[in-house]
C-alpha cells in the first residue's frame, strides 16, 4: 500500500483552495488537482504492508497533536515537475515541529525515507508548462489545523486516489489525552 501522513484541509477552506486552482490553471495550464484531493504532504511513507498501515493507524490514533494555523499567502512552483503551489512562513516553524514529531515516531517503528529538507506547500496544478506569476488572485487564506491522517494511495489509469485509513484524536474530543 503507498501511503502518507497529510493535513487535510476543513471543506471551506479546500472550496477557497479550488477557486485558487481555477484561477492557477487559466494562467498556467496543467492538471488541476480535484478539491477532494488538497492537503499538506507530512510524511510520504512510499510502499508499505498491509499490516506496516495497521500498525501506524493504531499509534496515530492513540495521540492528539498540538492544533496549528498556517497562513497560506504565498504562490509558488517547483517548475522542473510543473508543480504550482500555494504556501506560507506564518506557522511553518510548527509545521516543521510537527513533521520531525511524526518522523521521531515512524523512525521508532522502522519507518524510513525521512527527506532532508521539508517544504510546506499545497499543491494545486501539476504538469504546468507556466510558471504562477501576476495576474493570479492573491493567496490570502488562513488554515487551522488539528489532526493528521494516516492516507492511501491508490493509482489508477486516471490518477491517483486517496483514502483516509486513520486520524489523530482532536485534543477537544479527549482532553485528557498527552499531546504525544
Ligand atoms: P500522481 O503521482 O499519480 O500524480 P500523487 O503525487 O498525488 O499522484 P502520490 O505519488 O501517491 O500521489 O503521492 C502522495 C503524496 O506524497 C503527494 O503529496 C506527493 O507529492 C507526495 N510524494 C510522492 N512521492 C514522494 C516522495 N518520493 N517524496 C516525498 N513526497 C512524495
Ligand atoms: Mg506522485
């Protein structure tokens, strides 16, 4: 199974988010990511078992992580893939602290891959032979967050699919709950 562990943003924001990517693939052409599909990439876990999944399902169920907000104001693009993306610096440094937690935990399970440097970004538009520039709405978006899922990867001839297999607990659901 190829998983990762992801932010997924509230449906609002992703309707926000989807009206950026229109915006985006006017401008810059490519493929267009469906409004299901956003999120912040956390920890790609590339090809894993069946019961490698289960087994990081069940340890992040049993933590809540620390809720965040991430104030995405920023276009950019990874132009060698034609990635185009929208990001921000107000909240990365807890994005950052949240990404080494999970990596510390995966580590501790076996799990390896962890990259060198880590890039917040949501991607909007893939294969896109331009580059955002003026002319774009201004990104202006703030993102609270509260729980990481554990998803699946599907491919498909069409692209790929995601499944949220498992969550971290939101802290107001169990307050009693340790933030790790
Ligand atoms: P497709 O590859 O079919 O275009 P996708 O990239 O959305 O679709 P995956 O390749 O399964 O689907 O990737 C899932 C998430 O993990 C995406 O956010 C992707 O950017 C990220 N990802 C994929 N491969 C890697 C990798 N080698 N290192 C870091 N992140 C990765
Ligand atoms: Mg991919």
């Amino acid at each position: 199974m190829r998983l990762f562990l992801a932010l997924v943003p509230p449906p609002a924001l992703r309707r926000r988010l989807g009206e950026l990517a229109d915006a985006a693939r006017t401008r810059c052409g490519g493929r267009r990511m469906p409004d299901d599909s956003f999120h912040l990439t956390l920890a790609f876990l590339g090809e894993q078992p069946e019961t490698r999944a289960t087994e990081i399902g069940d340890w992040l169920a049993r933590f809540s992580i620390l809720p965040g907000q991430w104030r995405l104001d920023r276009w950019g693009c990874f132009r060698r893939r034609g990635i185009v993306w929208v990001g921000g610096a107000e909240g990365e440094a807890a994005l950052r602290d949240l990404q080494g937690q999970l990596w510390e935990g995966l580590e501790g399970m076996g799990v390896s891959g962890r990259p060198a440097r880590f890039a917040p970004h949501i991607t909007l538009l893939r294969r896109a032979p331009r580059p955002p520039g003026p002319g774009l709405p201004d990104a202006s978006l703030t993102w609270d967050y509260t729980r990481v899922e554990l998803i699946q990867s599907v491919t498909t001839p069409g692209g790929s699919h995601y499944a949220s297999l498992a969550r971290t607990t939101i802290p107001e659901e169990s307050p009693c709950l340790p933030s790790r």
